[in-house]
C-alpha cells in the first residue's frame, strides 16, 4: 500500500477548514499537536516523543498552511507538501518560536482559534502561550470543533490505513498460542506479543496492555508483572498498534487451560454485544445508541459500571471522538471509524472486556478487526 | 531488578516539593503529564497513549498527594502509595473532573502553580482550565520551576534504572548486524531493530529514528522508506527504548561495506568529541561547557548547526532538561543523566551523528552507554 496520501487528500482536509472557519470568523488556526500537526500537512515523525520542541502549524482562511517548526524538523517538512516552511534554532531558552509564531499570526488577523475541546491540549508551555497572547492584538480562542470535526469521519484512503493496521493486529492475535501458554510471565507475553506486531507489520506499537487471571480481571489498564500465566487464567491482550500514522485498537481473551462456565458465559455475552451494536451502527444512529444497546445485553439497561464506556472513535489516536456513552449524541456518519468495547462484571472487582473496531458505511458498519468468534482461542496449558 | 521504587523514595521527593513550595508560597502544585504524575506517585500505565481523559495530581504543603483521576485508573493508582484517591466517571461532556479538581484545589488554598517553562505543557484541554480557574479564588500560576528542579537531578535508583535501559540498547545493537545488511529495506530494520530491543528486555520502544545514505544523512527524524541498504551506506539507529519507565537515547552508525574515508574520518571525530566531553562532564562544569568542548572539535568552535544542540539530560523522557547548548548555564550535578550528541556537517546538507548516555558523578562522569569505538561496526553486503 501507498504511503501517506496525495496532496488533494491534504488540500481537501484544509479547504473543508477554512470553509468553516469564514463561517465562525477566523482569521487562523493554530495547531500545536501531533496529529492535529500531522492531519494538515503529512508530517510524520516519532520525533515527537522528544517534549522539549514545540511544533506549529498555522492555517490561514486562505492559501496553503504555514509551518513554524524547529529546523530540525525543516528537512522533513519540505518532503510534505508545505511549502511556506519557517523555522528557528530549538530550543532557545530566551525566545522558543513564540516571536516567529506571533509575527506569522499577527499578519493574517487578530481572530485566532486553536483546539480547545474535549480531548484537546495545547503542547507549548503555558508561559510562552502567555507571551504569544500578549504579542497578539487580541488572545488566542477556541477553534469552535473545527479540527474535531473533520477528523471525526475518515476518508477513503484514511479508512484503508486504519484496516491494514486491524488486519497486522488480526494476524498477531492468531500467533498469540505460539508465544502465550501456561508457565510464560505476563512480561515475556508482552514482549513477544509486541514483537509478533513487528512481524507482522506494524511500524510501532504505542499501546499494548492487558490483564490475566482467573474468573476475570481487576483492571485493564496495568502493565505487565512478572507472574507466570498459569491454568485456569483468562488472558487479555489489547493494543493499539501504527501502520503508517494510523491506529487499530482492538483486544482478544484466550483461557489458558479451561477457565470455567462464568467466564465463558460473560465472553460470549459479550461478543453478542457487539454484534448488536454492529447491527444497529448505521449513518443517523448516535454513540450513545450504540451503548445502550450493548448495555442492555451485558447489564440488562443498567447504564454500564463507573469505569468506562462501551467504545470510542479511533484514528491517528488510539481514541478519538465519539464515546459510546449515554450523553454523547453524535450521529454517526459514513466513514466515522469505532470501536465496540464492551465490559462485563462477572464478580464485584472482577471483569471481562472484548473490543473490535468498526467503520460505518453507507447503510450500515463494516468490520474492520475480524469479529471473534463467542468461544475463546485456548492456549496450551 | 525489583520494578517501582520503594515508598520512601516518593515520600522524599514530595518533601522536596514541599520546602521549595513553602519558600515560593505556593499552597498546592497541579501535575497533568505522566512523567510528572508518575514522579511522585509511581503511577505507570501506557494507558496515556489514550488523550481523551485528563488526569491530574495535587501536591498540597504539607500531606500526601491527592490523585483526581478517572475511575478507570482507580485499581492501579490505589497499587501505589497513594491513598487519597478522587474519581469522577469519565468522559464527562458536561464536567469532565474540573468541579472534582477545584474542589479539592479550594480546600488547599489559592495560591497553585503548574509547570509552566520549557518543555512543559498542560495536559488538559484550555476550556476546561479556563472553567477551573474561573472556579478558584485566584488563577492557576507557574510553579517556579520546582518539578523541573527536582526530576533533573536523578536518584541513584533512577540511574539504576537508566543504565539498565542503556545495557539492553547496547546488547540490541551489538546484535544488529543479524538483521541489517546490503539489501535489506530500511523499513525492516526498524521492524527487526525494535523486535531486538523487546527480545533483549525492553518493555517498549517509544523511539525509534535513523537514516541509511551514502556519505552521511540529510535528516536523522525521519521514517523509514523502503529502500534496501546499499553498500556504501552509513545506516544510523537512535534508539530510546524504555525500562521500568526509564529511557535511554543514544544511536550508532554502522558501515555497509565501505562508506569511504570522509564518513570514517568523521565518525571518529564525532567520538573524539563525545570522549572530550566525557572527560569536562563533572559537577560545577555547565552544560555550554559541555557543548563548546564538543563544538572546537566538531566544528572548530563554530557554534554549531541551526539543527540542534549536542545533548541533552535523559530520564522519564526521551528528552530532558538540560540542553548543551551555548546558552544554557545550568551547572552539572552528581545524578544528572546527559546524553552527549554531537553532529558533523560532511558536505552541505549531509550530517552525521552520534550520541552515548553518561551520568554526572561526584567526581567526574561514568557511562551509561558503553561507549562505541572509533571504527565503526561493518555489516554484511
């Protein structure tokens, strides 16, 4: 497959913003994170692990965005489709961008937006955004949704990255019995489960956690202790792996030895689950329908328990807008890309969650991850 | 290894925090990133790959931190020390913890401050700080500069856990030529590279970048393309691989076949620098210090190139206050943890680049990374 995309692709992404933002009255976005970074102009790079650097991009009303980056970054940038690429020498203890930033805002008006919703943040320091408001004729506002907006329903071409990562994910899962059985520390599983997503051809594998134990787990967000799987044990492997900038994030359960009948029972439940709220993802359902029809098998309506929600939007995040949970109402629409996470409590503290991840189509979802079947892989005991 | 540290550890860092906040008047500190949440509290989960939820700490003067924090990371944060633990249902759209954290700032006192310099950022979206402002008596302010004061300087069990990242890298890249050699695409080095890294002990790779160009490479934050090794190459890998939630970050240059004299002459010029700035690295000397004996060799004092800066401290992050650079003065002290990263220009637009891990000691400095020869390691073609 292709790398990144055609520069239309880009162009689009940027037109369908500036459209918005003549309607709200922006003068100019600013966008401070990887992906929001990454949405508009192709840019990719790790390098963002590194927090020392702030990274901008500016997005005029009209005509291309402007970068205004760290030179490290201008070699890369210029292999993007940018071209109005303004750096300065990071980090600079005295003046870190803010000034070449405030020059390059200053010219295109006072009314500036930048994302300031829910999962948002602003990844420069809050002194020198301090500084850049002060050099600005009037302060920096909220971006009203726009960026969320458009990157909550993917294109053709996003969707295509987003199932070839759910398919390296489908591959590793079906090699999970070579490298899990009976004896093996949970770290040593880890490991080589994420080497198996290597294997298979995930870039990088960000998220990887998981849980084992008998009749269920306490938690699912723990990393790896050094216990050994042992029989009886239900394992729970859930990652988030990269294929070219973009996400799956799917799990799969596998009962090391026989794991009893409550175990099984509440694991086929909840694969019912998601076939139901696959059945009901439609373009016009909302998020918070999709919950209640996965509630309502796995709790009978009770409103799901305190520590979660039943799936989420994903892409060049792990998880993205909307959350399947009974206050969020966004419709769902072509090309918005979910995953279906149902959690089970099978005794009070004790639990079992399955995930797969959907992507909605004209009349109804398609499968992205390959649904799991009701009864779990058995690994070697 | 024994993973974590013991309690005492985080009891000693809060009481630091403490006295420094006493002495700026400050009544409570605000946390919201994971390396700071995680410094004094212990708190490791991969699950922040996720950026829907907010989570945040509160030093108080005097007491035990106070955790707000989703529900979902509730069984794991009450596995540390902590014990006063406030949870709130998230994602909330209406109130996403902001009532839950000014409650609990009010009974503090109005006087919080949250790290607010380089390389910081507020992990929470700016609608909801501006709501929790307007819910306290006063502003949310800076925090003087305490946390950045306090994780530069690294326990003896931190650097433990350091090194022990630092032995895993160099053992993984010991190992690389079994996986990179003339012909094989850039792209399945990176692949096989990390899978080396799991293999010899890394709990993740957060950081993988490098290049593979003949005569030297023109960017080192790049992805990888798919164009096979050719003999002549010099291949470059910068690793920050992490264990037990600590990084290491250096990188070594292998020939494939003979790069030519120009490429050799500079890697061992680039050693020569490292070594010249290993044997200035001890307390009292500065970072600039660190940079300027780096930078008469590398460049005969030219101050360096527009792309960079020739090191910087390690920790929690793949990168890390100090940054040698020759207007950075912070003296070293016994504990800080430096990567030393000088780069040559060979031609215009063509780099190299070298990087090795040291500790400050009480005398000197020791290595953390063991240090690469001036030769470098030639694979196979």
């Amino acid at each position: 497959m292709t790398k990144g995309f055609p520069t239309q692709e880009f162009q689009t992404r940027v037109a369908k913003a500036q459209a918005r933002m003549v309607t709200q009255g922006l003068d100019a976005l600013l966008l401070t994170t990887e992906p929001d970074v990454r949405y508009f102009t192709g840019y990719l790079t790790r390098f963002w692990e590194s927090p020392c650097r702030p990274w901008f991009l500016v997005i005029p009303t009209a005509g291309d965005p402007i970068a205004v980056i760290p030179s490290i970054g201008a070699v890369l940038m210029a292999r993007t489709w940018i071209t109005d690429i303004r750096t300065w020498r990071a980090p600079d203890l005295d003046d870190d961008g803010v000034s070449l930033l405030a020059d390059t805002l200053r010219q295109l008006g006072p009314r500036i937006g930048t994302p300031s919703g829910i999962q948002s943040h602003l990844r420069m320091p809050l002194d020198d955004f301090a500084r850049l408001n002060a050099a600005l004729p009037q302060p920096i506002g909220a971006d009203g949704g726009i960026v969320q907006t458009l990157r909550l329903v993917k294109s053709d071409a996003e969707i295509e990255k987003i199932r070839a990562a759910c398919q390296i994910a489908n591959r590793a899962f079906l090699r999970t019995p070579e490298i899990a059985r009976a004896g093996v520390p949970l770290e040593r599983v880890y490991r080589d489960f994420q080497r198996l997503c290597l294997d298979e051809g995930a870039d990088w594998v960000p998220y990887l956690a998981g849980s084992a134990a008998p009749g269920g787990y306490g938690d699912v967000i723990s990393p790896a202790d050094d216990r050994p799987l042992a029989v009886g044990d239900v394992l729970m492997l859930d990652t988030g792996l990269v294929h070219d900038g973009y996400f799956c994030d799917f799990d799969r359960n596998f009962a090391v030895g026989n794991v009893g009948a409550e175990v099984n029972i509440a694991h086929s439940t909840l694969i019912d689950a998601t076939h139901a709220a696959f059945a009901t993802a439609r373009p016009g359902a909302t998020a918070a329908d999709l919950f209640h029809v996965m509630d309502k098998i796995v709790t009978g309506g009770a409103g799901g328990s305190d520590t979660g929600r039943y799936g989420h939007g994903l892409g060049m995040n792990l998880t993205e807008w909307p959350s399947l949970i009974p206050t969020d109402h966004t419709p769902l629409a072509k090309g918005m890309v979910l995953t279906l996470e149902p959690g089970i409590e099978i005794a009070p503290g004790m639990a079992l969650v399955h995930e797969e991840n959907i992507v909605i189509s004209e009349t109804g979802a398609e499968w992205l991850s390959k649904p799991y079947g009701h009864v779990m892989t058995r690994l070697s005991i």
